[in-house]
C-alpha cells in the first residue's frame, strides 16, 4: 500500500512539472522589487484559492500566506520561499528575460530575478497543488508561506521575514517546524547541499561617518583630512578577522563595500563616509566584531584629530541561519529517498546570508541547497548569484517539489 501511495505522489509531482516551469518563467519575466510584490502576490493568491486553500494576503506588506489542513489534527509545519527581485539588469538570452525597470534608490534600474527566487516561488507553488490533492492522506496542517523582502527592505521600511514573524506569521495554528530551500547556480542540479547546526552566517551592515576639518589640499597641515583617518580606520578593521577573532571556530568576514568623501582634488573635504558589511557564523563573534569597530574607528580618529560616527547596522541585520540537528536528522532520509543518498552532500557553512533565520529563532527549522546548475557547465563558469548572467536549469525544480512535499508529509505523518 505504502509503495502505491508513493508511485501515485510521484506521479502527480511529474505531472505538475511543466506548470511550474511555465509559472517560474511568468514570475521571472515580471520581477518585483523587495516589499513591492503586489503582482507577484496576486498570481500567487490566485493559484492558492483555486486549490481551495484558506488564503491570507497583505502579510508583512505584500506576504501571501496559505493554510491546508488535513483530514486528521496532528503538528503544524510551514514551507516558506521568497518572492522578491534584485535591482540587476538582465544579460542572459532568454525568450522569457526580464525587461523591466523600476526605480531604486532614486534610480532608474534594471529589475532580474538573479538570485532565483522565481524558482522558490514556482516550487511552492507546485508543492501547494500536489498537497492540496492528498488532504486524506496528511495528519496536522501544512502553512505555506511566500515571503517577500528577502533581500532587506528600501531604507526606512520594515519587512521580510523579520516583519512577518512580528506579525505573528509562525502563529494561529502555532507553526511546530519550518522548512525552507535556496537554489543554488553553481551546485549541480539533481544534488542537495545541507548542513546541521549555522548553514549561513549572520549580516549587519554598518555606516562610519569621519569627520575631519576641511582645508586647501595643498597645505594639509591646517585641517584634518578624514581621507586619511579613513584609510587608517579600514586597514586596522581587516585585523579584526586576521588578528583578533579564533578563527579555528568559526569564519567571519569584515568587508568595506564603499566610501565616498571630497568633491575635488585640491580639497580636503570635511567628512568622509564609508559603508560595509560584517558576516558571522557564530553569535558571541558577531557581537565582538560589533564591539571591535566602534572601538578601533573611535580609537584611530581620536588619535588624528577626527571624530566618528559608528551605525551598527544600519539597515540589514540577519541572524546566522541555523539548522536545528535533531530536525535535520530527522529528515535526512527524506532527503536521500529523494534524490539519491550519493546526491545529497554534506556542505560548508557560508558566509553568504538569509533571513529565513528569523524564523529559524523561533521554531526548529531545516534550510537546504537545491542544485540549478546545467550538468555541462563547469562549476568556475557558473555564473554566480546577483549577477547579470545568473542562469538556472529548469530541470532541477522538480527535485525541489518533491524534497518539499515528502518533507511536510513525511513530518507530518511520523
């Protein structure tokens, strides 16, 4: 019986193939910027009430929750994919290509699903349709939910996951474990990556103002030059990886990302600032790098003559994205029945950053990598994440759906 009952899942996993295919090209040839989903949110609520699922909109601005419960009480576990765009102008040639533009940061910029969102989207929506065909066969309640502003939301705006948790998105029915999965460019497709414990590191981003005394650049000596101080603030920050931190734990990363200051070049200008982002895989080293640059940008400007403005974070701050063991444990073999016990790898952890870690805080949660690179194309030729020329075999989605579906059923049901 229980073979049968498979053979009929995988049967509708099959057919429901092509439609995600054609929903995932739709959401990527119409990208939507974080917190600006509107479009993307109909299509999704409209597909969830055609399932005849009770539907939710307008969560954390434009967060499209959907609830399916099954023919008998049991736990609650909720599947979450993202469903935002980046400010990236396409390069990849595609009949389904992005031509949009919209406006960011008081700019007119190109708008691309390039970090494969649209694919997040596309799977769940698949895990939706074939879920909500076996309610007879499902003990508790499956929560989805399609989250918008994984990317941090436009300056002076809430959002994201951050937002939906305060709404109160992992309650009424109070959600017992979390699932969620990130395609990725340059793992093969067919594969999945996971990790017990910190799979993806924290992010803060953070804001050094140097205020100097402006002056003529050719007599340096009756101002203070916060170019300068800057440049002494920036080498000493890379000693707080290198010098400062036991690196034999966890990796860190301080990186600065831009800084801008002065108008000309016989000018000294009066202030200077720089803006970065700090990455952590550990809580207790996150908040000692926190610590470290207030002390070495308050120390090294004093020291000058300057003084210093330090904002940590400034906007983005994500917790470290955390796999709780026991759940991982726990559906590993889900994972293998699925794709193969040599296809689902063992990874590093990465310095790269997801907010799916908020709800990850609050609930036992399981994060994964789903391979979308073409089996042709060598790893170092993958184009990466937020680039013009990210590209994602289609072929790897199906695996998507059914690692999502035989999870909530599997956790569910045992």
């Amino acid at each position: 019986m229980a073979g049968d009952y498979q053979k009929e899942l995988n049967q509708m996993i099959d057919d429901v193939e092509s439609k995600v295919i054609k929903w995932r090209r739709h959401i990527h040839q119409n990208p939507e910027l974080s917190n600006r989903e509107f479009k993307t949110a109909k299509y999704i609520e409209q597909h969830l009430r055609r399932l005849g699922l009770e539907v939710q909109t307008g969560v954390a601005h434009t967060g499209v929750v959907a609830l399916l419960k099954g023919s008998r009480p049991g736990k609650v576990v909720a599947l979450r994919a993202d469903m935002d765009a980046l400010p990236v102008t396409e390069r990849v040639d595609l009949p389904f290509a992005s031509k949009v533009k919209s406006n960011y940061a008081g700019q007119e910029v190109g708008v691309m699903h390039a970090c494969g969102h649209d694919t997040h989207v596309a799977i769940l929506m698949g895990v939706a349709e074939v879920l909500s065909k076996q309610k007879d066969n499902i003990r508790g309640t499956v929560k989805f939910i399609f989250q918008p502003a994984e990317e941090g939301p436009p300056e002076g705006e809430e959002g994201g996951a951050e937002l939906m948790v305060k709404e109160g998105v992992l309650q009424s029915p109070d959600v017992d474990a979390i699932f969620g999965l990130h395609i990725a460019s340059q793992m093969p497709v067919g594969v999945i990556g996971y990790r017990p414990g910190g799979i993806m590191a924290s992010v803060d981003d953070f804001r050094i103002k140097v205020k100097g005394q402006q002056t003529h650049g050719s007599a340096p000596w009756n101002g203070v030059d916060p170019i300068v101080v800057s440049s002494q603030i920036i080498n000493s920050l890379q000693t707080i990886v290198s010098r400062q931190l036991k690196l034999t734990k966890q990796a860190a990363v301080v990186t600065v990302g831009s800084i801008h200051g002065g108008v000309r070049s016989n000018i000294i200008p009066e202030e200077v600032e720089m803006i970065g982002t700090i990455r952590a895989l550990d809580n207790e080293m996150r908040q000692q790098i926190h610590t470290k640059i207030r002390k070495i940008a308050n120390g090294v400007a004093e020291s000058m003559g300057a003084s210093v403005e330090v904002e940590i974070p400034m906007s983005v701050h994500y917790p470290v994205t955390y796999n709780t063991p026991k759940l991982v444990e726990q559906m590993l073999p889900t994972l293998k029945a699925q794709a193969g016990e040599s296809r689902v790898i063992l990874i590093d952890a990465i310095t790269g950053a997801e907010d799916f870690s908020y709800f990850a805080q609050e609930v036992p949660g399981f994060y994964f990598f789903l391979g979308g690179k073409p089996l042709n194309v060598p790893e170092n030729e993958a184009p990466a994440h937020h680039t013009p020329d990210f590209y994602i075999d289609e072929t790897g989605m199906k695996l998507g759906v059914s690692t999502l579906t035989n999870m909530a059923i599997d956790y569910l049901n045992n």
